[in-house]
C-alpha cells in the first residue's frame, strides 16, 4: 500500500497534521516530516532535506500543505513518486503584490503579537481551543527567525517549470473559505497540470485541520483510484 509522506505548512513542526491522522486508513502508512526547528533553509535545502527522509523501496505519494507546496513539487520531479496532493497550496508566490516588501518580515516583532490575527486568518469561524493550543504551541518551538524567513521564502517561490515536469497524478484539495490562499492558485496549477484533480472541500486554510474526515475521505479515494491503475 502507498505509503502518504506528510509535509507540512510554514510552521514545519508537522504537529498539526494530527487530526488528519486520526482520520486516514488505519492500514494507511503514513510518515510525518518535522524540518529542523533552528536552521533558516530555503525551499532547495527543504527539497534536498525531504529527499533524504522518503521511505526506501516502496511507493509513496507526497503532499505538501500551503507553504510546502513548492517542495512536494520539487520531490515529485526528483523522487518519483506514485501521486502529488497539494493542500491549499501552490506553484508561485500566492501574493506578488507583496514580493516587493520581503525586506520588512526580517524586522518584524515577535509572533506571539499576530497570534490572534493568524488564528483567525487559518481558522476562522472554524477554530477550536484545541486547535488554537496546538497552534500556539507549534509556533513557539519554531526559532521566530526561521518562521519569517519561511515566509520570505514563500514570497521568493516559483516552481511552476519543475510543476510541468511532473509526471504522477496530481490532487489539489482547495479550501472553499481560505483567506490565505486565492483561489487563482489552484486554477494555476490546474492550467500547468490539465489533468490535476481539483477537490474543493468547505473549510478554511487549515483544511486538514478543521475538516479532517472530508480531507482524509478525498485523499483515500484519490490514492484508491491511483493503486488500481
């Protein structure tokens, strides 16, 4: 059985993808990526860092959550794998009007300050106090350094030659109410890849999150389908 290898979104902890977990097969092998808490990487050295960590000698498909993206990409041209599932994510920086600004998020004031406004940006009427715990929580073990210069990162991306050299089926999950994200991402990647399979799930940014069981449901029977082809 293919074997879902977990990227996660910019906190990089891959603590939030626990209410995914409980959802998904019980016979579904899954591994969780954490990137390293301290090191400033950047989108070639997360690749390079995701590809030493793929499982060896057994199918697997690879998805990548919001800020993840470009490197599920990246692997997928590199690594092979049997599917690429993108969740709330995308090819090219989802916010070009703000590439110019990229020098500000080095100067900016501890996270904690944005933790309400972050809350309600990923979450939105959707959030829980479990699910506002487990956020705080993933911020705080990850170096504020690290996180900002993710998010430059973000700002800097643009994978959509090495999207077109993908050759596996590709699912893209898009939430109905993500304030993040624009929808235009998904419509990007769809126009580089025709054949992608574009899921619109209601729900907010954090997808996975808020609406696990529909998550989990769409990526059972998108990989379902791709094991009996």
């Amino acid at each position: 059985m293919t074997t879902i290898v977990l990227l996660p979104g910019m906190d990089g902890t891959g603590s939030l993808f626990e209410p995914l977990l409980r959802q998904l097969s019980c016979n579904r092998p899954v591994k969780t990526v954490s990137y390293p808490p301290d090191k400033q990487l950047g989108y070639e050295e997360l690749t390079r860092f995701v590809l030493s960590q793929l499982p060896s000698n057994q199918p697997f498909a690879v998805l990548g959550e919001s800020f993840s993206g470009p490197v599920a990409i990246s692997v997928a041209t590199e690594a092979k794998p049997v599917a690429l599932i993108l969740v709330c994510s995308f090819a090219v920086n989802p916010w070009p009007v703000l590439a110019c600004l990229r020098w500000l998020l080095k100067r900016s004031p501890p996270l904690s300050l944005f933790l309400p406004l972050l809350n309600f940006a990923l979450m939105g009427t959707y959030a829980t106090s479990d699910m506002r715990r487990r956020l705080a929580h993933a911020l705080r073990v990850v170096n504020p350094a690290v996180f900002l210069h993710r998010a430059v990162a973000v700002l800097g991306s643009d994978v959509r030659h090495r999207l077109a050299a993908v050759q596996c089926p590709l699912l893209y999950l898009q939430a109905t109410e993500d304030s993040v994200i624009p929808p235009e991402c998904a419509r990007e990647v769809s126009l580089i890849q025709p054949t992608t399979v574009v899921a619109a799930i209601k729900g907010p940014h954090f997808l996975l999150q808020t609406q696990p069981a529909a998550s989990a449901q769409v990526i059972e029977n998108f990989l379902c389908r791709v094991e009996l082809d």
